[in-house]
C-alpha cells in the first residue's frame, strides 16, 4: 500500500504527513519534527490515517498480517513440539534394549480376519494352564520398535500355504510386558493390508524359519509366535518391489524406514529371504 503523503495523526506528535516508506519502516514530518516508526506495526498502535477509507483498508492487511503471525508462531511452536518428542524418543530407543526377536506374528482365526482392518488390533488369547489359567497371554518381548504380522490359513489347505494379509507397526506407547488386557494394538500410521492377490505371493515360510528345524513348516498350536527382526525387513521389502501404486509404494517405504529406525536394522545390509520354503528349493 503506497502511503506517500498521506496524512496521519499520532496519539502523541499530532497530525503529520508521510514522507517515505520502505517494507520495514515509513517516515513521517510533523510540524516541528521528522521521525521513523516501524512499518505496518505502528499503524495498530500509535498511528491513524485521516482517509477513513484507506485506514480501513490498512486495518484489514494489518489483520491479515496478525493472523499470519499468530500462524506462524502456531507453527514454530509445533515443529518445537516434534522436535522435542523426536530428541525424546530418540534418547528412549538408544536406551532400549531390543530383543533379537521381538516382532509376533499372530495366527487369525475366520472372526478375526473378518474385523482386523476395522479395528487393527489382535487379541493374544488366554494362558491355558498353571495359576494364570485364563488371564490374557502375556507378550513380554513386544516394544514400541516391534511389528504384528497378520496371517491366515483354511482348515484345509497345507500349512505351506499360510499368506500373509498384512502388518502394523505396534503402538508406540505399547509394552507387552504391562499389558494387562491381551490386546496388541497398532501404531496409528504405520499400518499395510495386502490385497488378496498380493497376499497370494506373500507366504509366510517363505521368511520364516524353525533354526533347529529349517525344513519343518509345521504350526501346531498357539496364537503367535516371535521371529527375527530382520524378517519385517525382509518383507516390507517385498511389499515395496511388489507394489505399483505410488502412494501403496510410499507408504511401505515409510513404514519400512520407520521399522529399520526402530531396531536399528542398517537398510544396505539385509539378506535375502531365507525361510524353510526357500531352504526346500536351494537343495
């Protein structure tokens, strides 16, 4: 707004007339002085323009001026905010002990697989014998650096077959070893499910290996068992080869890289899959 000569009045010089102006500052004579003022922050205080209408326009940028501050200092405050809880969980993983094999993957059952991705959590199911008998199994290895993977199998297909139909990160909040009520829930943004067709060329022993058995693909009984860290690795990176959507894509990379951040997995050094399906073929 070119406020040249315009003519003002200030609560405490009087009436005065601009003489110059710049982004940061205008310049003003009055009848026995000339003085500088901060550019359009005294307009709010001190200063009053005698065009009516222009100093109503001059009240609406400065009002948009205000409310661009105010969103600005929202802002920063928020990326102090992140930047804080960042430092925080940083310094909380480097004092993590993280177990070698502290992912799950849970075996679901025809109502659970009709509800996972509704509420994205699994139940561990019930200690079955001894004085606990009855309360909620435990997962005493699960951190916030840990990941549910979700599989399944028909009652009448070989165990060889068992698909995995996706994964989530564990909440962030999550300790299996203070968790009283059995219930494993996800992380709110690192979450995949697989396409039935995806999941067709995700089986599970593909990845998964028995290292005292490593050609035995045999789940007996049991809700869940633990496996490697590695192997979430190995399968995130699957999931990213195997996908053509870019946004699918980003969001595996995403989880994947947040994964690897967590257990301290370094990305260039991952093995190949080596799971007892991979072992039958190699021999």
């Amino acid at each position: 707004m070119d406020l040249i000569d315009k003519g003002i009045t200030h609560k405490v010089f009087g009436e005065g007339t601009i003489i110059d102006q710049d982004e940061s500052f205008i310049t003003i004579e009055f009848e026995n002085d000339t003085k500088k003022f901060v550019y359009p922050d005294a307009f709010g205080s001190y200063i009053k323009l005698s065009d009516e209408k222009l100093e109503s326009s001059l009240k609406e940028i400065l009002m948009q001026k205000k409310k661009e501050k105010e969103e600005l200092e929202i802002r920063i405050e928020e990326e102090r905010r992140q930047e804080a809880d960042e430092a925080y969980r940083r310094e909380k993983l480097k004092n993590l002990k993280i177990h070698d094999s502290s992912q799950i993957v849970f075996w679901l059952d025809k109502e659970e697989q009709d509800t996972i991705f509704d509420k994205w959590e699994v139940f561990t199911g019930q200690v079955q014998s001894g004085k606990n008998k009855g309360k909620p199994n435990k997962v005493a290895r699960l951190r916030p650096n840990s990941a549910a993977l979700l599989t399944v199998r028909d009652e009448d297909e070989e165990e060889t077959n068992r698909r995995i139909i996706g994964l989530y990160m564990v909440n962030e909040l999550f300790a299996g070893n203070l968790s009283e009520d059995g219930i494993v829930n996800s992380h709110e943004t690192h979450r995949i499910q697989l396409t039935e067709k995806e999941s067709e060329k995700m089986l599970f022993w593909n990845y998964y290996i028995n290292k005292n058995y490593p050609h035995r693909t045999t789940w007996n009984s049991g809700k869940y068992r633990y496996f490697d860290n590695i192997i979430t690795a190995q399968i995130l990176k699957d999931i990213i080869d195997m996908r053509k959507d870019e946004k699918e894509v980003n969001e595996a990379k995403e989880f994947f890289d947040y994964f690897c951040e967590m257990n301290l997995i370094d990305v260039d050094s991952i093995p190949e899959p080596s799971g007892a399906l991979k072992q039958a073929v190699t021999e």
